[in-house]
C-alpha cells in the first residue's frame, strides 16, 4: 500500500519528471516516453509452453525441453529481448543506473499478463556470485525481483539462495556450456518444503541458470518453481 501510494504521488507530482531513458528528448514521470513504450518488442509467435523459446507450435515443448525438461515448471516473460529493450538491459546490468533500474523494474509485472499460474508463496532473484556483486555494486534481478513481489503482494526473500561461485558469464557459452556451467551453482540456506516459488532473472536465454536455481529448490523441499524474466532471448542457442 505504501509503495503504491508513493508511486501515486511521484506520477502526480511535477517535481518527479524526467527526460525518456530511452530517446532521452521527451519528459515523462514514468522513465519511457508513451512513443518509446509503444516501441518494447513485446513476446510475439509461438512458444515453447514451458521455456517460451520460439517453437513451431504453443501447444507441444520445444526439442529442448523434450530432451531435458527443466526443473521450473513453466518460464514466464514480458518481452523478448531485443531493441530497443535489450540495450536498456545491457546498459543497467553493466553500469551503476539507479533511475534506469527503475524503469526496468516498472516493466517487470507487465509479465503477469502472460502468466496462467497460482500466486507463489515466494519470490526470489536469482543470486550473483559475492565477488561479481562486490564488482557490479547491485544485481539487477533484485530489483525486479522486489517489482514483482510488491505487484503481487507475496513475500520477498533475497537471502533464501547464494551462488557457490563465481561461473563464467552464460553469453560467452552455448546451450551445452551453459548448462554445464552452473550446475550445482547455487546454495539453499534452509529447506522449502511445500513452498510454491517464483525465482526472478533479467534475460533467459538457454534457461540453464533458472533450470540449475530450480532443481536446487526443488531438492530442498518445494513444490513448484516458476521462472520469471523480464525479456527471453529469440535467438535459438547452439
């Protein structure tokens, strides 16, 4: 309630207008411009019904997911990562941008109108490693993570999972690398029996780092594991 009146008042008020985070030429109080919103690549064509990768038809899993099922029961996205979104996500994830983080987690339950699911009784970002967190100074899936919790109004816990190590970065690696990568990656602090939880990320592209923080939940005792991203990369990954 007081988050939503705070947004209230900073829509209301001209103290809080802003130039687009985007063209960076129109004033707006909600961080994109109505013409730059209108140019989001929202998800389009068939998907894959668990990991939205572009498929054939929406009614049978990609090759993928045929061969491996992933350990989250479904993935769940807004839009699909590509521009203008996808240079608004590199520019957070790389940079200190408290405003542009802002926007983005605005975006963020825009997902929900996609998604065919009971409320989870958590919500979680997917964690960085201690010394990419120390490097970056923020992680980005927290926030939208925070976003997406506060929309539903279900709990938020940023302190459920940590990361074991610092893997390489997923963008260099292809589907197989990827998965190899982040296997065992990921550490529960205590047991999730019954618990219905929605973990959070930034971008999906393979789903190797939702599937790897899934199949570790769910050996910790929960009952469903949702992926939530803000944007699912359309490029299908060797």
């Amino acid at each position: 309630m007081l988050s939503n009146l705070c947004r209230h008042i900073i829509d209301s008020c001209p103290l809080f207008e802003q130039h687009c985070q985007l063209c960076g030429q129109r004033a707006t109080r909600h961080g994109l411009c109505p013409p730059c919103r209108q140019q989001l690549p929202w998800r389009q064509g068939h998907r894959c019904p668990l990991c939205q990768a572009p498929a054939a038809s929406a009614q049978a899993p990609c090759g993928d997911c045929q061969g491996k099922h992933p350990a989250f029961a479904h993935l769940y996205s807004a839009y699909d990562y590509d521009y203008p979104l996808e240079g608004l996500i590199r520019r957070c994830k790389y940079a200190p941008a408290p405003a542009l983080q802002g926007v983005l987690a605005s975006l963020m339950p825009q997902a929900l109108q996609h998604a065919h699911s009971d409320l989870p009784d958590l919500v979680i970002p997917v964690p960085l490693a201690a010394a990419r967190l120390h490097e970056r100074g923020f992680n980005l899936p927290d926030a939208l993570a925070r976003a997406l919790a506060d929309t539903m109004r279900v709990r938020f816990d940023d302190q459920l999972c940590w990361r074991k190590r610092n893997t390489v970065q997923q963008a260099k690696l292809n589907r197989r690398e990827r998965l190899k990568n982040v296997r065992d990656a990921f550490g529960v602090k205590r047991r999730c029996d019954g618990l219905h939880i929605a973990i959070v990320d930034d971008v999906a592209s393979t789903g190797a780092t939702l599937h790897s923080l899934a199949k570790t939940l769910r050996k910790s005792g929960a009952k469903q594991v949702d992926a939530w991203v803000l944007a699912r990369a359309i490029a299908r990954q060797a």
